[in-house]
C-alpha cells in the first residue's frame, strides 16, 4: 500500500508541473485558465492527502 501511495505522490507532482506549464500567462484569468487551476488545486489536496496519510500510516507503526 504505502508503494501505491508514494507512486500516487509522484503521479500527482508530475500532473501538478504540467498544469503550471500549461497556464497562459498572458492572460490570468478564469474563463483563460479554469481547467489549470482546478488541476493545481487537486493536485495540491491529493499531494497533502497522501503526506498526512504516509505520516498517520507511520504513526500506526510505531
């Protein structure tokens, strides 16, 4: 399981670069940009999502 998670991190980090590379940054805007940004903001959750449940699984350990 904690493979699966650390793959998932990975996954995740990757899609989030390439959304920062794909925004226009000529134009900020929403109705420009939404797609990027609500793929940063996912993929921001999935990445914290996955450090605390990393943590948690390595608190059970102990």
């Amino acid at each position: 399981m904690k493979k699966f998670q650390i793959t998932l991190l990975f996954i995740a980090a990757t899609i989030l670069i390439a959304n920062l590379f794909l925004i226009d940054y000529n134009d900020l805007s929403w109705s420009k940009n939404g797609g990027q940004y609500l793929g940063i903001i996912s993929m921001t959750l999935v990445i914290i999502s996955m450090i605390f449940s990393l943590k948690k699984g390595k608190e059970r350990k102990d």
